[in-house]
C-alpha cells in the first residue's frame, strides 16, 4: 500500500536552518505540550467544578452556561488569527505570550469572588489558549524531524487524550482532596504553577521561528472570520440549553454570508500579492482539504461520545465524577498501546491504519450499545470494559497520525495559519458534535436514571455511523503526496 503524507513527511532529511529536538535539550517536548495539557484540560474539568461554583457563588443559569461557553467560543474563535499572527512575530513569542494569559486568567478564575468575575477571567483563558494552541503544532513540526518528529506528533495526541479523558478524573480527584480547603477553586489553581514553569523554560529550550515574508496581519479578513466563527460556534455552543431560539438559527444563517465575503476577500488579497490571512493556496492541498473533513468528524464523534458517556454513567448510574473518570481511564489504556504502537502500523497500511482506527472505534461502539442494551444502569460495570478498550485503541490510532497527515506538505509560509485551521475545525467538530449528540440523547430520555440507558444507547447508534464516515472519509486522503520542492517538502523547514 501507498504510504501517507505524515509517513513521508516524517521521513523527510534534516534541513540548514531547522532546530533540531537535540538542540533543545531534553525538556523541550514537555514544555511545549504543558501549554495543550491545561488547554484541554480546562475544557472538561471544569464540568464537574459547576455544581460547587454554582452553589458557592450563586451562579445564575446564564452565568453557568457563560462559564462554559466564553472559554470555548473565545478559544474557538481566535486560532485562525493567532496562527497568523505567529507566523508574523514568532511561534515562540505568541506561544509566551498565550501561555502568560492562560495562567493568569487561571489564577484569577481560582481566586474569583463572584460570578461575572469568573465569567470575564474564564473568556480571557479562552483567548490564551487561542493564542498558544496553533504555535504548538508549529512550534513541534519545526524543532523535530524525522522519527523523533513522528514521536512528538504521537506525544501532542497522548497529551490531548490524557487531559480529555482524564479531566473528569483529575477534576473529581481535586475537589474530594480539597487541598488546603480550596475545593473547587483547586480545578483552575492547578494551571498555575505548570504554567510558571512552561514560562520560565520556554525561553531557554524552544527556539524562535516565523514564516519568511509575512509582515503583517490581514484585519478585514480577521474582522470577517471572527464574526463568521462567532456565528457558527455561539448557537452550537448555546443552543441546545437555550431551547434553539429564533437567534441561534439567525446566527447560522449569518455565517454563510460573513464566511463567504472572508474567503472571498482572501482570494482577492492573495490575487493582488498581499498577504492574507489564509491563503487560498492551503485549500489545493488535498491531504489539506480532505483532512480537515476527517478532522471535524472525528472530533465531533470523540466529543459526542464523552458527552453522552458520562451523562450515563453519572445520570444514570449515580457514579461520582470521580468514580465516573475511573471508568473512562479504560479508554486510556487502549489510547495509549495503539498511539506508541501506531507509527509501525502506519509504515506498513499507509492511510488505511487511520481506517483502521475508525472500524474499531465504531466496533466498540456497537459492542457498547449491546452491552448497555442488556444490563441498563444496574449491571457491573465493568461489563463495559472491553467496548471502552476497543474504542480507546481506535482513537489512538487516528488522533495524532491525522493531525500530522493534515499539516505534512504545506509550505513553511503557511504553517502557522494551517495549525489555526486545524485547531479551529477541531473546536467546531467538538462543538457541533456536542450540539447534535444532545439533541438525540435528551430526545430518548425521560426523568427516570434508567432512561440514560436509552440515551446512550441512541447516541451510539449514530457514533457508530460517524465512525464509518470517518473510514470513508480516510479513503479520500490522497495515498501519497506528490513530489514538492525541497524546501516545501514537510511544510515546516523555516527560517529559525
């Protein structure tokens, strides 16, 4: 079989100029990660902090939702232009700057004396981690090469399963502690001295890049995207808890035309020679174009399916949040064999390992739905082991391989913008996935816990659909990328 983009890419030569991993220093790759650690990390943690900050602080329901949604749709709405803006000034210096935010909004959303102050800091967290999230794609694709390039796209996608899977876990773990009497409030201290220490060493192991002749950033395209964004992420984020108001689908029906004059707008600057935001040029790339689907259906499904697992489990069941991030450790354990196993099955199917990866996710998928279909919520739990192992094993197999296969090939003008597509679609896939799977889940449940049987079981349904459009999707990646010139070989040889 063909090899794929990311098998080529990681077998790419050394360029002059590139930093080396060797030349970082042995610390380099866990500083770059602590960044995407705490990113995703306080997507899901700060679920199982709600119901102790609501009671503490007396939360509104609209201030829950806003404690949710700001970080999100800030984070969401940003990464496009921070890619930009890193390609312009430097990976490293926006990757400080980003990290710098994030922990400083941490610390406030910790300390926080009431509501609309955690609302305002958690929006500034989202806006940090908009910022550092783009420069760490870039940042990994220019100081690793090779195998050891191959094993840091491996390490990005453990870092992002650990914090997805474990945010419950570590988050459930924090407030039963409740260290020094802080209980909630330790979800969003957590962030502060990891931080601190990704900020002192940051300067000292990660070298400076930018993409050579970007000088300055687009504002009407950045103006245009924003709103576009804003558009399409606020009613996915907001919709289903507000009952789908006439705004949400006033919303969406906006996006089109704001997104529209974007591209448009794109198409004319590069026309002309300037410099756009997003350059036209990426979407020629079909590894590019046809990943970016595969990207948003398989972070739509991932988010789906954490969604309406816990909802089961703690809903259903009873389960703690605590006990609850137990049980989703066993989809860890398949994560992690399958990712540090992967790059070997990669070598030999090619594209078709990330098929692979699909089939079992959507294997384990209808074999959940057999299990929960005969014991509901009051079987032993553990019955459910086996499907959560299959699922894990097939996440870790498509996770880290399909964020390289996107960005392997694209030009090092283009880097920084094409990691801030990429995390932008996956943020629109997890939202949109949430978004679709709550309409299906609460459509099949009632006020009885056993009804979270019915839920889930609904839901799996159509994750095991997605997972199937995801396979179909991985057809479509091109089996080999064609010939490039040698200094757009991997898309990340910069001048440094």
């Amino acid at each position: 079989m063909g090899k794929s983009a990311v098998d080529d890419a990681n077998t790419a030569p050394p360029k002059a100029g590139r930093a080396t991993a060797e030349g970082t220093g042995s610390l380099a790759l866990p500083v770059i990660l602590a960044g995407t650690f705490m990113v995703v990390l306080d997507f899901f943690i700060v679920n199982v902090a709600i119901p102790a900050v609501q009671s503490e602080l007396g939360a509104s329901t609209a201030q829950v939702q806003l404690i949710v949604a700001g970080y999100g749709l800030a984070y969401a709405c940003g990464l496009i232009t921070a890619g930009r803006l890193g390609d312009i000034f430097g990976r490293r210096r926006l990757y400080v700057i980003g990290l710098l935010l994030f922990t400083a909004a941490s610390l406030v959303c910790g300390i926080a004396p009431d509501a609309p102050v955690l609302v305002l800091a958690r929006v500034a967290q989202g806006i940090g981690a908009a910022v550092l999230s783009p420069q760490v794609l870039t940042i990994l694709g220019v100081t690793y090469t090779g195998a050891s390039r191959a094993r840091a796209f491996t390490a990005y996608g453990l870092v992002l399963a650990s914090a997805s899977v474990g945010g419950q876990l570590i988050g459930g773990a924090l407030i039963q502690a409740d260290v020094a009497g802080l209980g909630w409030r330790s979800c969003f201290l957590i962030n502060v001295p990891i931080g601190a220490a990704a900020l002192l060493l940051t300067p000292k192991l990660i070298s400076e890049s930018r993409a050579e002749g970007a000088s300055r950033l687009d504002i009407p395209g950045t103006v245009l995207v924003t709103l576009g964004l804003v558009a399409v992420v606020l009613p996915l984020v907001e919709g289903r808890e507000a009952g789908w108001p006439a705004w949400t689908w006033v919303c969406l029906i906006l996006a089109v035309p704001f997104l529209g004059a974007f591209l448009l707008h794109q198409r004319r600057l590069s026309a002309s020679g300037g410099s756009p935001l997003l350059d036209p040029g990426l979407f020629r790339q079909r590894a590019f174009t046809v990943g970016l689907l595969a990207v948003i259906v398989f972070y739509s499904g991932m988010a789906s399916f954490f969604l309406v697992l816990a909802l089961y489990l703690q809903q259903g069941r009873g389960l703690s949040a605590l006990d609850s991030g137990l049980t989703f450790t066993v989809m860890g354990v398949g994560f992690f064999v399958t990712s540090v196993s992967g790059r070997r099955l990669g070598a030999w199917l090619g594209r078709q390992a990330l098929a692979l990866g699909g089939v079992l996710i959507a294997v384990g998928q209808l074999l959940l739905f057999l299990t929960v279909s005969r014991i509901g919520v009051e079987g032993n739990i553990w019955l459910l082991a086996p499907a959560l192992l299959l699922d894990g094993a097939g996440m870790g197999m498509v996770m880290a391989p399909l964020n390289s296969t996107v960005l392997a090939g694209i030009p090092p003008r283009l880097a920084g913008a094409a990691s801030g597509v990429l995390t932008t679609m996956m943020q629109v896939g997890n939202a949109l996935g949430v978004a679709l799977i709550g309409i299906i889940y609460y459509g099949s449940v009632d006020a009885a816990p056993a009804s979270a049987a019915d839920g889930l079981d609904a839901g799996l349904v159509y994750l095991a659909a997605l997972a199937l459009v995801l396979v179909v999707a991985i057809q479509l990646l091109p089996g080999k990328p064609a010939p490039t010139k040698p200094a757009e070989r991997t898309g990340v040889e910069e001048t440094v």
